[in-house]
C-alpha cells in the first residue's frame, strides 16, 4: 500500500508532568481529519468539551483505546500493537494520536511499532512523528542548577522507577525523537530558558526545538507524512555517535564543544571501588556516559551503567554468553560467526565498553580513575 493511502500516527511522549496531554488536547483542536487516539497513561485523558464541541466530526465518534497500568513499551507492548492492528481496519480513521506513559522509552515504543510494520507490508499505518514534550523549569533546575530536587521527584513510584533513573530515562526521551517541544517556558526568564534550549540541542543534534507554553504549537509543525526514520533518529544521538566510532581517542564534537570518547577493557571492575568512583569522585564535566560492564563479583551478569547529568544508575540487564553451558554457547557461536571477532580465551565475552560525553574534562585523568576500579586479582 502507497504511503500517502495509509493512516500516519504521531507518538507523544515525556516525562510526568511535562504536558502531554495539554499538547494533544491543542493538537486535536486543530485537526481537520478523523482521529483514532490510544492513551497509555495512568489516568484517562481528559479531553476537553470545547474539543468535543468544536470537532464533533472528527472527535466525539473516534475510538479512544486505553492502555492503563503499565507501559506500551514493555509490559503492555503486545496490547499496544493488537490496538494499532485494530486501528489499521477502520476505514473511518485517517490519523493516529499515541499519548505513550510518562515512564515509557520511545525507542522500544518505536523499535515495536517498527516491528509490526515490517511483519505486515500491507498494514495501512505507519510511524510518522515522536514527539518529545519537555519541561524547560525541570530541565533547568535538574540540570543547570545547585537548587535542590523538588520535593515531589522523592514521592515519584511509577513501576518501580527510582530517583536515580528519572534523569537518565528523561535524557532518553530527550535523544530519541524528530520534534521536540520544549514547554513550560514561561517559567523561565530568556537566559535561563537559552541554557535549556542548549543542553536540549546537545542531547538531540537533529531534531526542530519548539518552545511552547501550555503546549500551544501549530498542527502543522509537528505532523508530517514522511515515515520516522529510526536508523537516522537512533544514530544521532551522541551516545550512538560515540559507539560509532570505537576508538577512544577523538570522539565527536559539535558546536557546543562536546566530545565524547569510549573507554573499553576485558577485565572487571570491582564493584566497591567503581560505585565509590560514581558516587563520590564523579568528574561534573561528565553530562552523559552509557554502557556495558562487568564486575568480578558477578561474573555471569551484564551490568547496565547509565548517567546523566547528577544522576547515574547501574542495573542488571543480561548474561554474558561465555556463562552459559557449553551446549548453549557453542550454539549461539555458531549462530553468530561475528561473536568469535571480539572473543576472548579468558573472558569469553565479557567486556567493559562505556561511553563518555562530556565537557573540558581529561580524558586521560578519567581513564586513569577508571583503571584504578579494576579488580586487583583480575589484574595480577
């Protein structure tokens, strides 16, 4: 089916409180097609009368599917998809609003919706828009600011989602998208509102920036029938930059003066000295690192670290292939010939490969820091 025949859908997400649902209440006041809205939220939206009112045709009869008590990108992915399935039979609807959690990543809603539509050539949908709300007056306080958290980020239990996380899954959003709206931005005077506006442009290279208060932005800007281009929208943020280009020497650089540079080493860490380097010798020049690692007292477990801006997190996230049995291993090796490039005798596949971004820091003091966290018996 030609792309101009099928039915594109526009993906909203953002952090809690950032102004989703104000956004797609604007967005539907001007929209002259017939909609098809599914909201993963934990409460209903709240469409407006005055919507109701002033788009009868196109809103009062069109089916909302809601999506509650968990995230379209994880535990509710195959209920989201069976909706979008049922979506793409209804003649009667010409565009699709997605209002994602607050919790939700946009890269696996989108990796998903992605999915389905290579399993199904004929579907008459297809991902157009992800569009990033952001809150300008929590951007600037959690990132620009010695200002303490707002009390509230301590009361945050969404699906277990700890305060450690809650920088790094909004960065997250921030890197994976192809229009943000930057909101709230009354809050701010101009000054402060410029910084924001930076650090939102070094975390997204590529996307428009839109700055809106009480999500107030014309339809037109942020819908588009041209397909979402994962590869492009996946390779550039900085962290993909950086894993791109693995030699840890130059990294990349863009007008605002970040670089970035891989650190990489087939020894663990001991867990002690790497979490006390984290949480107590952590370089402020540092805005964003990611990344794969290790520790000697885990050795079967691949870890997860993750920081951005004073937040980080490390999370159990896999096995390494070189714990499984041998029947196990020998299969997957031989399922995937590339494996055996990188395979070492005594490690298997366990490696330290992580990612660092970052401002006038030294490169050479931080990998010195980071040989220091190695574990000594590894080592001897």
């Amino acid at each position: 089916m030609n792309k101009t025949q099928k039915k594109p859908v526009v993906l909203i997400t953002g952090y809690l409180g950032s102004g989703k649902t104000t956004l797609l209440n604007n967005l539907l006041k001007q929209e002259k097609r017939r909609v098809a809205l599914i909201v993963n939220d934990m409460g209903s939206v709240n469409i407006d009368a005055e919507i109701l009112k002033d788009n009868r045709e196109n809103v009062t009869e069109c089916p909302m599917f809601e999506l509650q008590n968990g995230c379209i990108c994880c535990t509710l992915r195959d209920e989201f998809i069976e909706q979008i399935e049922k979506i793409s039979k209804l003649d009667s609807v010409e565009v699709v609003f997605v209002e994602a959690s607050g919790i939700s990543d946009p890269g696996a809603v989108s990796a998903s919706f992605l999915a389905y539509e290579e399993d199904n050539p004929n579907t008459s949908v297809y991902l157009t828009s992800v569009v990033t709300v952001v809150d300008a007056d929590r951007i600037y306080r959690e990132f620009l600011s010695d200002l303490k958290k707002r009390k509230e980020d301590d009361k945050v239990d969404e699906n277990n989602l700890s305060n450690q996380e809650i920088s790094t899954l909004i960065v997250d959003q921030i890197e994976f998208c192809n229009f943000i709206v930057l909101n709230k931005c009354d809050l701010l005077d101009e000054k402060q509102l410029e910084e924001v506006h930076s650090i939102v442009r070094q975390f997204q290279p590529r996307a428009p920036i839109f700055h809106t208060t009480k999500g107030m932005i014309e339809l037109d800007k942020i819908v588009t029938k041209e397909p979402f281009d994962f590869e492009q929208i996946d390779s550039s943020s900085a962290i993909q930059k950086a894993i791109n280009s693995l030699e840890g020497t130059k990294g990349c650089t863009d007008e605002y003066g970040i670089t970035s540079f891989v650190y990489e080493e087939k020894r663990p860490f001991n867990r002690e000295k790497f979490l006390n380097f984290v949480n107590e010798n952590y370089p402020k020049s540092l805005i964003r690192a990611k990344g794969y690692i290790w520790f000697s007292d885990a050795d079967q477990d691949v870890q997860l670290f993750e920081q951005a801006g004073r937040n980080s997190s490390v999370m159990e996230v896999s096995y390494w292939v070189d714990a499984l049995v041998d029947e196990q291993k020998n299969e997957i090796l031989a399922n995937n010939p590339d494996m055996k490039e990188n395979w070492d005798e005594e490690f298997g596949d366990r490696e330290n490969q992580i990612v660092f971004i970052g401002k006038g820091y030294d490169q050479a003091e931080i990998k010195s820091a980071l040989e220091k966290c190695l574990d000594e018996k590894a080592i001897a």
